[in-house]
C-alpha cells in the first residue's frame, strides 16, 4: 500500500491537486458525505466526502466511529471553512468495521476516568493521542540532549540482587514454586533454589551502576523503566516509571543543576517546536476544564505560555536552609495551613514545594543542601565553605528540581567519592558494605568527584501536557491493585 500520511495531506501543498491514498480510523461520518479521517500522524482530521450517488448505502451504513477506511481520491482546496483542503474520494474500503452499538467511545467528552477504563481503545481520542506524541518527543528529545552532549547511553540492569539504594519498596523476581519454596531449617525460604541463586528484585534506580560507567565512559546516562512498590495511590506516583539517570565524572553539583536546567529546557524547547498543534489542543482543553473550577484554583497562565515562561527563565537555585526560612515566613504557615509543620530538618511535602513554586517564586526551583539524615547514603557531605552548607546540622550536596503543579521532578546529587567519608556514612545508615562491594570499589580505585540525577519521565511529560494525574500520560499504567491491561 502506498499510503499518503494525513499529516502530510494536510502539511504538504505540494500534494494538493494529486491523487492520493490515506487510511485511518473515522472519527465521525455527517450529512452522508464527510467522513472526518484520523490515522494518528496528526491531531487534525483529513475531511474525505463522498459521493452518495457513487458509494452504496450499505458501504456507507459502515461508515461508523472508529472503523477503519482507506480512501482514495484528489486532494482538492476545500469548500468548507474548516480546513484548507479535502479529499474528494474516488474509492473507498472499509479495512475493519467497527460496530457503533458496542464501540465503548462516543464522538462526544468522556471523562479521564471512563478512559482509563478503555485504556486500550483510549489512544484513539484526541487527548490521549496528542499526550503520547509529546511522549514520544520528550523521549527522543531525551537521547538528542544527551547525544550532543556527548553522553553514552549505558543500559543499566532491571533485575537487581541489590536492595540497597533505599529508593523504596522493591518487587521480586523469583521463579520459585510459591506456594511451597523450599526452605531452611528456621522456616524462611532457601533463595539459594532460586534463579539467580539468591534474592532478585526489580530496580527501582540504575544510578549505582551508571556511577559505575560514568567513571570510565566519562559521561553516561540510562533511560529505562523503574519499578516501586510503596503503596501510594496518588496523581504522582506509578509502581512503574520511566526513570532517565545521567552520571558524568569531573562534575559538581554546579554542573549537575546546569544539565538538568538544560535538559528541562531543550525538552520544552523541542516540543513546542514539533508538537505545537497538540499543545494548542491540550492548551484549549485544559482552559475548558480550569473554567469549571473556582477563580483561585485557576492558573494564572495557560499552557503554551507556561512552557514559553519555563523556557525563558533562569530556573531559581536557593539552599534547603532558605527554603525553611521562606517556609517560615509564609502567609500558610503562619496561618497554620499547612498539613505538615515547617522546621529545619523535615523533608520538605509536596504542599511546601508547591508553596516555594507556585506562590513565592512563580518559577522552577533547585533547591540544594537537603539535611543528610532525608537523603541517600551515596550524597556528598558538605564542609563549611561548600554550596548549601548550613551550621543548623549536616547537609549533603543533594539538588532536587521543582515545578510548578507537579513538585520534585527531578532529584540528584553530587556524589561521596571519598571512601572514609562513604563508608562512615554507610555504616551511619546501616547500609551493607559487604553487597556493594562492586561500588566501593570505584572509590578505591581511581575515585573522583562526580555528580548526576534522576529525572521521572512521568512527571515531566505531566508538565508539558499540563495533565493531572500521571495515570495519563503512560500508555499501561501500574498502580496498587490495577494492571489491567
Ligand atoms: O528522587 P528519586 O528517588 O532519585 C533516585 O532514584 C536517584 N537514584 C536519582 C539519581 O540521582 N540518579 O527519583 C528520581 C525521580 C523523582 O524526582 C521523580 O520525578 C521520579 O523519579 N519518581 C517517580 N515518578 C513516578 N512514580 C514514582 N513512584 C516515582 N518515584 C520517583
Ligand atoms: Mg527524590
């Protein structure tokens, strides 16, 4: 088949006047004459009209939301307003009937949750065709930032023996008989009968192993799926998600937020470039659903304008220690509003981060210097004269990147690359040094500093959808008790 994408129908000029063959799924069929097309290259549809006098009523009857239809015919300029040309269909065929009684999705608003529901027919909407075309953008935008920066991108594994970043609760990988393991004397299972001869689990990082390649390769980064197990049933949070970790040697944590600033913005910068039609939908819908709420609960810039902003400003870069402070002050706290008291060494909630993002600087903010005991064993400990230091208790070179309506969406650090500093830190938190014998190892050998972060692939394409809830902006979400399809 020789087929003419719409997106090209609709894009290219050079095609109008030409005879051509497109294929799609219909969106809707009206007058017994349009049918408007989908075939996904595009969020517009190629309007195809047919004459009644020449396609059977019976073809026609066919004609239904969703069948799919290739069409064949000349690209004319179109009689109608909406669009700049139509085609006018010589030849029609219906490739898969689609029957209008029990097709779940109407040509009418369905709620996010009806879709979530039809999750496997809900690509075929508007909304969700349009979120993961700019999925895909980010994506590749991802590998091109790195790319030109000259970072290798390193597959760190999915199956894991180690359980010891603390990133959170791990699932396991066992082909044990589960219902009866074998067992040692005491009654715990015998992991030795296991596949890997001991326990297994998905990772819920590849950052370990990246510092591993990044102290060799340079600069390394992974993108690959990451699972965990918590039990947080929020618009935030996936059991699985797509995790990018780039980790490069002779960095500081200077350089750690200049790339993640830089990453953040050559994304925008991306999609705004490839997927303005779908933004400017998204943009449209999202003011649509903002008018139903009240006044303040309304962003005070839509969503092509919101990314525009991000783009064009320097991203605000404060300490943990100034953070509390303007916690502290804050009209929320003093009013006791917030649902977590504020005080220096508490993890900053979502609430706080909002706070910091949306009402006091209005922008994307890196907030460094985190006190040691919230953070991961591997963070660097600051000395007085580093960056984020503070005299109210130890911090660590921590940088975790906030934005607006979503909260972290990225978290990273600097890294211990002094082996007495790491293991005293270690032992502090009651990591097994024995497991990560291959990672005290770069510190023994050839150790120098380095830095890098994780950056959820989720959140971010949440951002740049303007979307709410992250069940929505990956194709098959996994949460607590939903893997349906
Ligand atoms: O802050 P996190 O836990 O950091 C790490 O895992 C480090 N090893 C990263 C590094 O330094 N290489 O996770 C990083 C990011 C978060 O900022 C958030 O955007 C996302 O991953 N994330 C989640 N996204 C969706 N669902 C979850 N359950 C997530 N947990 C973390
Ligand atoms: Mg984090």
């Amino acid at each position: 088949m020789d087929l003419t994408t719409i997106k090209s129908a609709l894009d290219n000029e050079t095609l109008t006047g030409t005879t051509i063959t497109v294929a799609g799924w219909v969106r809707t069929f009206r007058n017994d004459r349009f049918i408007a097309l989908n075939d996904g290259t595009t969020i517009r549809n190629l309007q195809c009209v047919v004459d009644p006098a020449q396609v059977d009523e019976a073809t026609r009857a066919r004609f239904t939301t969703s069948a799919a239809v290739q069409c064949t015919g000349e690209l004319v300029p179109s009689q109608g307003s909406g669009q700049r040309v139509e085609l006018k269909v010589s030849a029609v065929q219906v490739l898969g009937d689609s029957d209008a009684e029990s097709y779940p999705i109407q040509p009418k608003k369905h709620s996010l949750e009806f879709l979530r529901e039809q999750a496997h027919l809900r690509f075929r909407t508007n909304t969700y065709s349009a979120i993961f075309r700019i999925r895909h953008q980010v994506s590749f935008g991802i590998h091109e930032y790195f790319d030109q920066q000259g970072y290798n991108y390193f597959h760190s594994p999915i199956i894991t023996a180690s359980d010891a970043e603390g990133a959170g609760e791990m699932f396991r990988v066992s082909t044990l008989d589960a219902n009866s393991p074998p067992r040692h004397e005491n009654g715990s299972v015998d992991f030795r009968e296991d596949f890997f001869g001991r326990e297994a689990r998905l990772t819920v990082s590849g950052q370990l192993q990246a510092e591993l390649g990044a102290l060799a390769l340079g600069k390394v980064y992974t993108f690959g799926p990451t699972f965990r197990a918590e039990n947080s049933n929020t618009a935030r949070h996936l059991a699985e998600f797509w995790m990018i970790e780039p980790e490069a040697a002779f960095m500081d944590l200077k350089g750690d937020m200049d790339l993640a600033e830089g990453l953040c913005k050559h994304l925008i910068a991306r999609v705004l470039r490839n997927s303005l039609d779908d933004l400017q939908f998204l943009d449209a819908r999202l003011k649509e659903e903002e008018n139903s709420r009240p006044k303040e609960q309304r962003s005070e810039l839509g969503l092509i304008d919101r990314l525009t902003f991000v783009l064009e400003n320097p991203f605000e870069r404060i300490t943990y220690t100034e953070a509390i402070d303007i916690l502290l002050r804050s009209k929320p706290h003093q009013k006791k509003q917030f649902q977590y008291p504020v005080e220096w060494g508490m993890d900053l909630q979502s609430e706080h981060e909002r706070y910091l993002v949306e009402k006091h600087f209005k922008k994307p903010v890196i907030v460094t210097g985190y006190p040691a005991q919230i953070k991961a064993f591997y963070m660097r400990t600051n000395a007085p004269g580093d960056f984020g230091y503070s005299d109210k208790g130890k911090t660590v070179a921590a940088m975790d990147v906030l934005f607006p309506g979503i909260g972290e969406i990225i978290g990273g650090s600097q890294r211990e690359e002094r082996l007495d500093v790491l293991e005293a830190r270690m032992a502090e938190m009651n990591v097994p040094t024995e497991e990560l014998w291959w990672y005290l190892d770069t510190r023994r050998f050839g150790t120098v500093p380095h830095a890098g972060f994780g950056l959820g692939l989720e959140r971010f394409v949440l951002f740049v959808t303007g979307m709410g809830n992250i069940r929505d902006v990956i194709p098959f979400p996994r949460t607590p008790k939903s893997a349906e399809f």
